[in-house]
C-alpha cells in the first residue's frame, strides 16, 4: 500500500469514527463534547475515550465495581 492510500483510508477511517461517536451521542442524549474532534485526530484512542471516560466521576465509566 502506497502512502498517500494509506492516509486516504485513514482519514476516511476516522472521519467514520467521529461520526459514529456523534450519532451514539446523539440518540443516547449523551454530551459527545470534545471527541468526535479527538476521534477525529487520533481514531481509536478518541472513540475508547468517549466510551469509557465520565467526567462526573472519578473512575472510568463502565467498572466492575
């Protein structure tokens, strides 16, 4: 794969990422905040860290406690 495919299916792949962030938010009425712009940027990273940080609490937002 040449380089500029692999930034093509990258930006692509990403641009996907921020949206399914922003529709999850959207119809969970959940505040998507920052992070379809962090999705946006940095992919995966963006999405585990709409998924599993509250910044009500403490800890991350799905614990087995």
């Amino acid at each position: 794969m040449d380089l500029a495919t692999f930034l093509a299916a990258t930006l692509v792949a990403h641009i996907g990422f921020a949206i399914c962030v922003t529709v999850h938010a959207a119809v969970t009425g959940r505040d998507a905040g920052n992070w379809p712009f962090i999705t946006l940027a940095i992919g995966l990273a963006g999405i585990a860290g709409y998924f599993f940080y509250d910044s009500s609490e403490s800890g991350p937002l799905y614990s087995n406690n």
